[in-house]
C-alpha cells in the first residue's frame, strides 16, 4: 500500500469483524473499560464507528465478546491430542496453553480479572460457561474418560485446577515471580497429580 492510497480495504464481513474484534481486544488490554471508546476501536481498526454497533451492537457487548474468547479454551485444543502417557500429553497440552496466553499478552490478564463492569450478572454468566466449556475440552484433549455419574464433579475438580491456572499466569506475566517454565511445571505436574490420584479418590469414594 503505497501513502496515497487510503487507509481503508475492502474486506469480507467476516474479516472485517475478527479485525474489529482483534483491535478492541488489543485496547482493553491496554486500557480499563471505562477508558475505550469505540470511536477509539474504530480508529484503531480504521472502520466507520457505525459498523462496530453493526457487528456487536454496544462497546460493552462487544467487551463481552472478548472477554468470552479469552476465557474460553477453543476447539482447536482438540488439534493437540497426542498418543503416550499422561504425563505427556499434560505437557504438551500446558505448553499449547500457555503459548496461547502469550499471545493474548493483556487480554487474557484483563479477561481473568475482569474489571470496569463492577458486579455483573452477565459477566459472571459468561465466566461460568467458559469455565465448564474449557475444563470439558480439557478432559478431551487429554483423552480423559469419566463416567456420566462423575462428569459434573470431574468437571469442577478442573474448574478448580483452573484457578490455580489464573494464579501462576499472573504470577508469571503480572508480576514475573515465576518464569514460564516454572509455570509450565508447576500446570502439567498438577493437572496429572489431579487426574491421576485426585479424581479418583473423589469419585470412588
């Protein structure tokens, strides 16, 4: 693109929108909530404002939106099952994860303490079902198999590994305590500590 031609290009809806939503991400990474506008996400996305309430309506849907993508583990975890031990497939699992956390940078950060809505009903909604949404696609990936009786309670105990997952993330990007591979072992040690001896000391009892 040479400096005459205008900033704007002609994209597909689709990209158009996953342009939009990367911009808006990147900001509220950046900035509190209250601190972007959309005229700001507009500019930094180079579209008319109007099309942002075009393809999500208001600036706190489309936070919304980012904030469930964060949290949310994608199907594309599906893509990392390996064949081999546990021990394995915890490692390559946790590393995938947290490759994906450096290139949320900030967003991810801001996601899993979300701030600037205050107590909100529909933010913890979409915490929720992310939660449950991600701890089922780990078991997944890892080749977990548990039994119609214990799926909710498996899938709680993986819900709670996650917390700990939010915690060593700061620990690592926020405050740098820990380096990655300190992260990394303390994940996959934990997740086949947990499915290894906590599930079933949970579920046979």
């Amino acid at each position: 693109m040479t400096d005459s031609q205008p900033r704007w290009r002609r994209l597909e809806p689709d990209a158009r929108r996953e342009q939009i939503f990367t911009c808006a991400a990147r900001l509220f990474g950046e900035r509190p909530y209250a601190e972007v506008s959309t005229s700001d996400i507009a500019a930094a996305a180079g579209v008319a404002r109007g099309l942002i309430n075009h393809y999500f309506g208001t600036k706190r849907e489309l936070y919304l939106a980012v904030l469930r993508r964060a949290v949310t583990i994608p199907t594309t975890a599906m893509d990392i099952v390996t064949d081999g031990p546990i021990e394995e497939k915890a490692r390559v699992a946790v590393d995938w994860f947290l490759t994906l956390v450096t290139k949320q940078g900030k967003t991810w950060l801001v996601a899993t303490a979300p701030e600037g809505l205050g107590s909100d009903p529909e933010v913890e909604a979409i915490l929720v079902e992310a939660e449950r949404r991600s701890a089922a696609r780990v078991l997944d990936a890892l080749g977990v198999k548990v039994d119609a009786a214990n799926a909710e309670v498996c899938n709680a105990l993986v819900r709670a590994y996650g917390g700990m997952v939010k915690a060593a993330g700061r620990e690592w990007l926020l405050r740098s305590e820990l380096d990655r591979d300190q992260v990394h072992t303390l994940l996959s040690r934990s997740l086949v500590t947990l499915i290894e001896d906590v599930f079933p000391a949970v579920t046979d009892r």
